[in-house]
C-alpha cells in the first residue's frame, strides 16, 4: 500500500523550487572521466583555510564525542569584541543560511511580506514563501545595478523583513555608503533590515563600500546584519556563520526557534583558528580581487556583458541558454552556475578560481562559444 505523505504536507511545501546546490567535484569526475576539476560554481575561496586552522584541527578526535558548546561562548566573545557589540547581540549559525531561516520563522507568516532583490540568493525567497509569507521582488536596473528608487518605494510600503544584499548575489553589484543611508532613511520602524554581508571581505576593496554596523548604530530600526566564514575565510565545508543584531531582543526570539547544537564542534575551532590569522584571509582575498578583475576584463574585451562586481565571482550575459554553456564546461571538468530564474536564463555566474583555473575557464568558454576570449 502507498502511503500519500503529499496529502499530509504544509500547503507552501510542495510548490517551494529546491535549492540547487550545485555538483560536486566527484561527481563531475564520475560523470564525464576528467581527472582535472575546476570548482567555480559556490564562489568558495581557492586559497583555502589558514595553515592555523589545520593545526587547530588536530585535536578534534579526542573531542567528537561530545556536544559542542550550545551558544558558541567563545567564538561570540571574540566576534563581539571584533565589531564592537555585547556578545548577546550575536548568534551564530550553521552557515549564515541557517540564521536566514531562523529569521523567517520567528518573524514572517501568512500575511507578511519579505522584500528582495530579483535575481536573489534563492533561500531569500525560499524560506520567507515556507513560512506562507509573500515575497517581493525588486528588479535591477537595465545595467545590473541596484535600483534605489524602487527599493526606497518598496521600503516605504513597510514590509515585515527586508533581505537587502550587499553586494548581491548573483550579481555582484553593490549598495554605496551614500545610497545605504538612503535606504535606512527610506525604511519603516516596522521592518526588520537583514544586511546580508556574505561578500563584505572581498567589497571592502571596493571604493565607497558602506561601514554597514557604524551605520546602522541608533538608526532606531530593527536590524540584523548577516556574515559567513564561508567565503573570503575559507570554511565553506565546516558551515559557520553569523549574525549581528540591533539589540539583544532580536537575538533572544531567534534562540527560540534555533536548534540546540547548530554549529559542531569542528566549526566553532576552525572558526576561532581563523580569525587569529586575518592576514592570510586577505592575502587571499586580493589576489582573488587582483584575478577577478583581469577576467572581467578579458571577458568584456571578448564583447561579452559581464556585470559590475565587488565578490568573488562573475554574473555574464551569454545572449543564449546558460544551462547548455554550463554543461558544455563540465565536460571539460569546470564547474560554474547557469542562473534559472525568469528572465535570467542567459546568464551564467563564474567564481574566481585560482589564475590557472580561471585561464582554463576562458580557454573552455571561448570552445563552447565557438568564438576567442
């Protein structure tokens, strides 16, 4: 007898899209025999972790058989120091994505409406519509660049929570100091701003990058302010990330719907190793800024419409069905992103790898293209 399991679901479950993760480097080997991989599809970073943290590593056995510490006290009280805020204004999370869905669940509903840019980091869109709450989009301008007048309009309607990205992803275009003080003026008491900074190590080296905490500090708004070790501090198998909020409060209702023992044992070390080494996160993070631009370069001499950007990655026009170019690059063993939102299927968005995978990556595009780059 089949069991109809369907029938039992929230009404919001089925219709949700699922996250496309991507493919891993096994099994794109398994796939196509190519022995040489070039992972350029989860803006993960080439350089990797500090040597401080493979150290750190080395004790982990002799601790895996017990529970990590619940409220991460020791990775809170450095991060606290580190931006000038009470460690009870932080929480930490299995990945910043984690805190992107604890936000949803303990301030969105049926009724409420989430604002986000469009193209947008899919679990912006995902766990808001879970939750049964509308989400609304905002378009980018006809340059791929943030729209702030339709974002200043769409704050003054006072939506319940607001993902702002900074910069985006996909896209990698960036809100200025200027213009995010003009969304802060723009925005209602009565929405909750969700800066997600995922990016903000590598924007830093972009001219006029807003201080987004000094900023928001007594703005008298609620806000939470997103960060990952994902990217620039090369963690992304270890999944850590965190949040910083406005006031305590804000911290105390998401605690409510986190789960106990959300960042292992192994993140919280790796975590703490890390940020004892910054100067090697940003030795990475410069030449991944220094790679990037010579590929964006190389890219639009080539007279493809590459998008402005301040991550570690790329958002390109192909001017035809990204998800076919994709494809046609994981047979030469190079994994990267066709983008598959409406209106968004001719674009592919590339992750800045190291010099010899990013030469490979313009060699095998110019192949699929039939055309030199």
């Amino acid at each position: 007898m089949t069991v109809n399991s369907a029938a039992l679901a929230r009404a919001e479950v089925p219709a949700l899209p699922a996250y496309n993760a991507g493919l891993s480097s096994d099994a794109v080997r398994a796939r196509y025999g190519v022995a040489h991989i070039a992972r350029l599809g989860s803006n993960e970073n080439p350089y990797g972790c500090s040597p401080r943290v493979v150290a750190a590593m080395g004790d982990l056995a002799r601790q895996i058989p017990y529970y990590p510490d619940a409220s991460c006290s020791a990775l809170r009280e450095v991060l606290a120091v580190r931006h000038g805020v009470q460690p009870e204004q932080l929480v930490l999370g299995n990945g910043s994505e984690d805190i992107i869905q604890m936000l949803c669940q303990a301030f969105t509903g049926h009724g409420d409406v989430v604002l986000t840019q469009r193209p947008s980091f899919g679990l912006h869109e995902i766990y808001p519509r879970m939750m049964g709450a509308t989400v609304e989009l905002v378009a980018l301008t006809a340059d791929l660049e943030f729209d702030l007048a339709a974002w200043c309009a769409a704050l003054q309607r006072a939506p319940k929570l607001a993902f702002i990205s900074n910069p985006s992803n996909p896209v990698g275009c960036m809100w200025t100091a200027e213009q995010f003080a003009q969304l802060l003026q723009a925005a209602s008491p009565d929405t909750l701003l969700v800066v997600d900074e995922a990016y903000v190590e590598y924007a830093q080296h972009t001219p006029g990058y807003p201080d987004t905490l000094a900023l928001l500090q007594g703005c008298g708004k609620p806000w939470v302010v997103l960060r990952t070790f994902s990217k620039a501090w090369g963690l992304a198998g270890l999944r850590v990330g965190y949040g910083v909020a406005g006031d305590a409060a804000t911290i105390a209702l998401l605690d409510r719907v986190r789960t106990p023992f959300n960042v292992n044992q192994a993140a919280q070390i790796a975590a703490l190793a890390a940020l004892k080494d910054e100067a090697f996160m940003r030795r990475s993070v410069q030449a991944t800024v220094t790679e990037r631009d010579a590929l964006a370069q190389r890219l639009r001499a080539a007279g493809l419409r590459v998008a402005s950007s301040a991550t570690n990655f790329l958002f390109m026009d192909l001017g035809q069905d990204a998800a076919v170019v994709a494809e046609g690059l994981l047979a030469q063993g190079i994994i990267t992103k066709p983008w598959k939102e409406p209106g968004f299927s001719q674009f592919l968005r590339v992750s800045v790898g190291l010099a010899e995978d990013n030469k490979r990556f313009a060699l095998a595009l110019a192949s699929v293209l039939g055309r030199p780059i």
